[in-house]
C-alpha cells in the first residue's frame, strides 16, 4: 500500500462500504492515514451487535458512542461528496418495549447533531442518506430538512428513512433531482412545500410515507416517481407530464387522479378503489396491475381500451373472494386489445380458469397479437387446466412462446402429465417450464423448447 499513488489510495477507501475500517486504517499506516482525509464518500451504519454492546452494562463503557464516531470520521475530511449514515434494518425489530429510557444517541435526524457536522463539509456533499432510529426519531419532530436546505447548494439526492420530518424553514434546492423518503411521517401540506421547494426532482421515492390525507405531487420534471401509501388516503393526484415510469401501491383510496402523458410504464398496486381517473395517459406500453379487490372487472373497466398497452402483467391476491363469473379472459382483452405479452399470476390464472370452466371464451375472443404468455397456475384438475391451456393457444394464431410455472406442491405425476399433453399436443409452441410457491422466487426447470 505505501508503493500505491495516492489517488489509488483515495479510490481504494472511497469504496469501503463501512467507513468504521477507514478508522481502522489511519492507524495502519502513515501513507493510509494521510490519505484517509482525502475520501470522497463515508459511509457508517450502527450495526445490531455495536447497539447490543452500547446497552449491556458489561460491554457499554467499551463502546465509543456511534455519534462520536461519525463526527471524529468527517471531522478533518476536504472532499466529501457522499455521506451515508444510518442504523442496519435488523434495529427496525425493535419496538418501544424494548426501550426503557428516552435516548437520542441514535436519534440520527436530531437537528442539533446535523448542525454540528453538516455545515463544514456541505459544500461540496452531492449525496447524503441518513437512516434514524424510529424508536427514537418518531416521537421527535425533526428540522433537519431546513438545516440540509440552507447549507447544501450543490445537493443532487437525498435519502431519509425513519423520521418524523418538518418542512419548517425549507429552502428551495434548484439542484436536488433524487429524493427517497422511506417510513417518514408528513402531512398533506409537507408535502405541498416539498413540491415547491424541489421543482427540479426527477426521481421520487415516498414508501411508506404516513400522515397524508390527500396528498398531490405535482411536479414538472419528474421522470422516475415510487409510491407506496401506508395509510388509506382520502384521494391521491398526481400532475407529471414527463414521468415515463410510475409504481404505485396503495390502499382502498376514494379517489386516484393521474395526469402523466408520457407515462410508458406503469405499475399499480392496488386494494379497491371507488374511482381511477387517467387524464392524458395515453402513451403506456407496459402495465403491471396487482389488484386486491372484489370487482376486477369494476376495475379494469377504467382501463377501457388502452390500445397502447403491449406488455401485461397482472394479477389478483384475493381469488377465493373474487365473483369468478364477472371476470374472464375475454374482460381482460376488451381492455387491452393488443398485447404482445401477457404474464398471469396465481390469483389472476385461479379466477380466469374457474370463469373458462363455467362458460369457455366467448367467440371471436381470439388474441390476434400476443406472442408471448406466462402463467402461474395450480394444477386441481388436470383435464380443466388443460382445457384453458387448449383454448387460449387455440384463439391465439401467433402466440409462439408459453412459460408455465406450476406450483410447488402440486403432484409431480400430474405435472408430468401436463407437460406431457401439452409438448404433443402444439408442438408449434416453444414451451417453458418452472416451478412457483408463495415466498420463494420462481424457479426455472428448462428452457424454452
């Protein structure tokens, strides 16, 4: 390491992934310690046996505590670009039980120790995550926000997981275009100054966001946006006309508005809804939907005749409650008539093929354009399963390429029955199989044939 040029040195310890070696490493040697203050990124997480260690009556007086660290660790650094500090997921377990005293030597969004390391290296901080510690953050209202926005000009994202933040005093930050705000609590008009103070956002990420009512994101630039609502909201709008790609889970809102005309790419999870309002989007190709609902085809039906939409992707979490005589195939192909590819999940396979099985596709239902079909089904009775199987290659001339995953605890016997009749049967079809199960990713048994 001493014969190294010091800016393979500097890249060496940029990297490290936990900046308490960086420590470790300014007393190895002289060359390391030099150029320890030099690092572009810092990055200290307290992890689940250094929090251990700092509460046993035992092992505490060991422990340096986890604020003094940081603030010794960027003390004397120059060119800080990065700084990423937080507390390791497994401490989310904790709860309030666990907890007998009002600590804040966790409390990572305490204004007080923002303000005592921020200012001196924000000049040139491009990246900044803090991860708090909610049993300590949560009951504490956080102005971290205004501190951030007041001394970091050059600031493009930002990361706050686990806080209860306050938009008190915040400044507009023309350069931030990256924002995630993880199991943060805000309110309605929180997030109304959010929008006006980060006009230039061109990735959000709100998960799990609580406090919001009818919370409105309304923002020009904004390309790439993820929201995940904890609570049931009231209604949710959205005005974005340069947003391509939008995943969206929330639950039993009354009200969802959404105005995005360069929207390719959409996402939605979704546990019912009254109404589904799209204003413009008439651009997207790709279109996952996961519906936890008692009305699919209620649904869909706001969906009615997306014509753009050539990739599919859809499923129901609620099958055995589903009405199966509403919904079938030929409901969902009234909505998107010209799909190229169409991937079924359980619930979606469950409800379709029980609707098959009462009625059968209705003529003329036939998919002209799909190419493509992946299932994940359950085999209860081979000679139905089969039937569907029949039927939709049947009505489908150009369908070419099928995955099949079957469930894991179905027989082995029947599986190899199904695959069997299915090879002989269209053998213009390159077939794939798999294996699915609650859980567990998919797992693929061979390749298309």
């Amino acid at each position: 390491m001493e014969e190294l040029p010091p800016s393979l040195v500097i890249e060496i310890l940029s990297r490290l992934t936990d900046t308490t070696d960086l420590a470790r490493c300014r007393v190895v040697s002289k060359t390391l310690n030099a150029s320890s203050y030099d690092v572009r990124s810092v990055t200290l997480v307290c992890s689940m046996s250094r929090y251990l260690k700092s509460r046993s009556p035992e092992t505490k007086h060991l422990v340096t505590p986890f604020k003094i660290v940081f603030k010794e660790l960027v003390r004397r650094t120059t060119h800080l670009d990065s700084v990423s500090i937080g507390v390791d997921r497994s401490l989310g377990g904790i709860s309030f039980d666990d907890v007998e005293d009002e600590s804040d030597d966790l409390y990572l969004t305490d204004f007080n120790f923002v303000k005592d390391w921020l200012p001196s290296i924000s000049h040139g901080l491009k990246s900044l995550s803090v991860s708090d510690f909610w049993v300590q953050s949560c009951w504490r209202r956080s102005e971290a926000l205004s501190l951030i926005s007041s001394t970091c000009h050059v600031l493009a994202k930002l990361v706050v997981r686990n806080a209860w933040l306050s938009v008190d005093g915040l400044n507009s930050m023309p350069t931030l275009t990256n924002l995630t705000l993880e199991f943060v609590r805000l309110d309605d008009e929180d997030l109304s100054k959010i929008n006006t103070c980060f006009p230039n956002l061109t990735q959000l990420n709100l998960i799990g966001v609580g406090g919001l009512k009818e919370p409105k994101i309304n923002l020009l630039r904004l390309t790439t946006c993820q929201w995940s609502v904890s609570n049931a909201p009231l209604s949710l709008i959205i005005c974005a006309p340069c947003l391509v790609d939008f995943h969206l889970k929330c639950i039993k809102p009354r009200l969802i508005v959404l105005e995005a005309p360069s929207l390719s790419t959409f996402n939605l999870s979704l546990e019912n809804t009254d109404e589904l309002k799209l204003i413009n989007c008439s651009n997207i190709q790709c279109l996952q939907l996961n519906v936890e609902s008692p009305s699919l085809a209620l649904l869909l039906s706001m969906f009615r005749h997306c014509n753009t939409v050539k990739r599919l992707t859809f499923d129901s979490v609620r099958r055995g409650q589903v009405e199966v005589t509403e919904f079938g195939l030929h409901t969902l192909l009234d909505s998107f008539p010209n799909i190229n590819y169409l991937n079924l999940g359980p619930g979606a396979w469950y409800v379709m093929e029980n609707s098959f099985c009462r009625g059968g596709l209705e003529d003329g239902i036939g998919m002209k354009t799909l190419k493509e079909f992946v299932a994940h089904l359950v085999v209860l009775e081979i000679e139905f399963t089969l039937a569907f199987i029949s039927s939709v290659l049947d009505n489908c001339p150009k369908l070419s390429d099928v995955s099949l995953l079957i469930h894991r605890d179905v027989d082995s016997y029947v599986a190899g029955n199904l695959i069997s009749a299915c090879r002989s049967k269209f053998q213009r079809v390159r077939w794939r199989w798999g294996i699915w199960k609650e859980g567990i990713k998919d797992t693929w048994v061979s390749d298309a044939i």
